[in-house]
C-alpha cells in the first residue's frame, strides 16, 4: 500500500488523459447505441430471411440498483428484438433471459435450493411479465 503525502504549498496536480482506439465503433450506452450495436445481426437476419433467437440477454444484478438503468436496458433490448421488421415480422423469433434462477443475471436470486419468490428481482419479473403477456 501506498504511503500517503500531503503536496507541498505551490505544487501542482495534472490529470492525465488517454485516448484509445476501438475496432468497433462506440456507442452511448442508451437505446439508439443498443439499436447500432444489434443492428448487424438484426439486418442480416432479415437479408436472409431467416428467424433469429436472441439468447441470455439481460445485466448483472448490481445494475438493477440506485439507477443504473439495468431495467431500461433489459426493456430496451426486448423492445429492439420484438419490434416489427421486414415484412411484418419480429426481428427476433424468440428469445431468452439470461437466467431464472442464480445470484448474478436472475429473475429470482440464489444459487441453490428451490426458488425463493421473497428473493425476486421483481422489478424485472413485472417488466418481463408486462412486455411478455402484451407481446410484439
């Protein structure tokens, strides 16, 4: 661990910063660079007319907490995936949250053991249960 010392009177801090590059273009991380960030996949599905499955999406527990946006997100990507595409078809045919039951990507948390509906992420379940029951 790293000693701690105060500056002397006069002395000056500069914050450095880096800028790097990406192989893949970077996106604001709200529902226009979510939409840039699907549309190859989602284009090329409707290029070849083929149904697409989108599995395991969904964030990690932590982002469900003070405002992260995590239950944004996961309407975001549902919304993306279901709305209408080429043809009056859903641009995805089907697809799947990342987990039921675990501590990390779940509708209902813990690792083992029969689910506990005390134990819900139930923000996510209603919102799951809303876009699901209403559909495309």
């Amino acid at each position: 661990m790293r000693k701690r010392r105060q500056a002397p009177a006069g002395a000056t801090a500069r914050i450095r910063l880096d800028l790097l590059d990406s192989s893949t273009q970077v996106t604001v991380r709200d529902k226009t660079g979510l939409a840039a960030m699907m549309a190859p996949y989602l284009d090329w599905g409707a290029t070849h007319q083929v149904p697409l499955f989108l599995g395991e999406f969904g964030v990690y527990r932590s982002c469900f907490a003070d405002g992260k946006g995590g239950l944004d997100w996961v309407a975001d990507a549902y919304d993306l995936a279901s709305t209408s595409g080429a043809g009056g078809r859903a641009p995805v045919a089907a697809l799947s949250y990342h987990q039921y039951h675990e501590e990390g990507f779940a509708l209902y948390y813990g690792n083992s053991g029969p689910v506990d509906p005390s134990n819900a992420n139930q923000q996510l379940v209603d919102l799951l249960t809303t876009k699901l029951h209403r559909g495309p």
